[in-house]
C-alpha cells in the first residue's frame, strides 16, 4: 500500500488546516514540490499501441503528437468511469500511461483483459513500471527556475510549452519531464529512476526553499485542485 503526506506542518503550526494553508499560499507565490511517484506508470508500446490506447480511452490516442501529453478518461464495461489520467507519447510506437494511486492494479488488469480477449489482433506489450520510476511535481510561478536549477539543459516556454514531455538530464543522470499540473499552476513533474529519488527529492526541495517555497501534501494539493 503506497501513502501519502496530507500536510508537513511548521514550527508553530498546531493544525492541519494552518499546514494546509501554508502550502497552498507557497505553491500558488512560489513554488512547491509534491512526490507523486504513488500514481500508476504503464510502459506501452508496439505498432499498434495507439489503437489499443483509443480502444481503453474515450478519446483518441493514436494522433497524439510525439513529445506531447494528453488527458484521457477510461471507461468500465458497463460505462462507469474506472480512471482518468495522462498518458505521454516518447516515440512514434512508445507511451507511457499514469493512472491514480488506487486504481494502478484495476487498470493494469483491464488492459490485459482488452488486449487477451476483445482485441487479441493489436500488436501492443505492456508492463507496469510504477516502482521503477521517482517522479516528482514542481508546481508555482518560480518552477521552471527549481528545474533550471538541475536540469542539464535549461527550459524556456519555447523548448517545453504546456502538455510537452521527452528526456532530460538530470545532474547527469536520464530522466523525463513532463510539463502537466493539477494544481492549475505552472507546473511539471520530473521522473528519474527509482533509485535516485531521494538524492533528487532532498535536491529539488533544496533549491524550493531558496525561493520561499517547500514541500506540499495532499491537503493543499486538493485545495489547489478543487480552485
């Protein structure tokens, strides 16, 4: 079971709701950095990967732009809403899908049920790369200027506009950013390799506080959200 921080109170601080209200003032001035690396990953690829993704969601896939995001909603078998979430397209035959938190293990299971019995015909492999991948939200107006910090090469709007996403360095190691939020901010979320997600964690809320930012849970982000 993965959790989640709902505050990080302060000093002083003697409510969640004083917490809460901290972050969400940080975030929306400043900058924030939230660990989202509990949402589902989902590695799909193969020639036909984007049919098989406009078969599981209710929009379309397949014209997707290589480097681009796209928000998608996915339906049961009796047309109930079973997930929603971004899925980023990194190579002409190559996505990789998020899902939430809960419904990573329902979502993985109802992929292998399309592509086992209502389209066998796809030429599409999966496999869930959750815990392979840290991934980290950096969200407020001075975001770009925590990643530029690390980022071997710097961004601008030009090089990564809304929804775009591919490879970055990260302190020399290969990493992914995605330029998505859910906080309604200037916000991306950078994903290195599991085992650098501490180091990268430590480094991210480092530079934040240089800038009047720091960490936030789930409280605010569900503040931010709901806004």
């Amino acid at each position: 079971m993965w959790y989640s921080p709902s505050y990080f109170p302060a000093p002083g601080e003697s409510t969640w709701r004083e917490a809460c209200d901290r972050e969400v003032r940080l975030v929306r001035e400043s900058v924030g950095i939230s660990d989202v690396s509990t949402l589902g990953k989902i590695d799909i690829q193969g020639p036909d990967a984007g049919a098989f993704l406009d078969f599981v969601y209710t929009n379309m896939f397949s014209t997707l732009k290589v480097g681009r995001v796209r928000y998608g909603l996915m339906l049961r078998e009796d047309g109930h809403v079973m997930d929603d979430g971004t899925t980023a397209r990194l190579g002409e035959q190559h996505y990789v899908m998020t899902t939430t938190t809960a419904a990573a293990g329902q979502v993985m299971q109802h992929l292998d049920f399309v592509h086992q019995c209502l389209r066998p015909d796809l030429d599409v492999r999966f496999i869930s790369v959750t815990e392979q991948w840290a991934q980290f939200a950096v969200a407020g107006p001075r975001s770009r200027d925590v990643l530029n910090a690390v980022l071997d090469q710097s961004i601008d709007d030009e090089s990564w506009p809304f929804m775009a996403c591919g490879p970055v360095g990260v302190a020399g190691i290969a990493g992914r950013l995605f330029r998505i939020s859910f906080s309604g901010e200037h916000a991306y979320e950078v994903a290195v390799p599991a085992r650098y997600g501490e180091a990268l964690y430590r480094l991210l809320l480092s530079q934040a506080e240089t800038l009047g930012g720091g960490p936030y849970g789930m409280e605010a982000l569900n503040v931010l959200r709901s806004e």
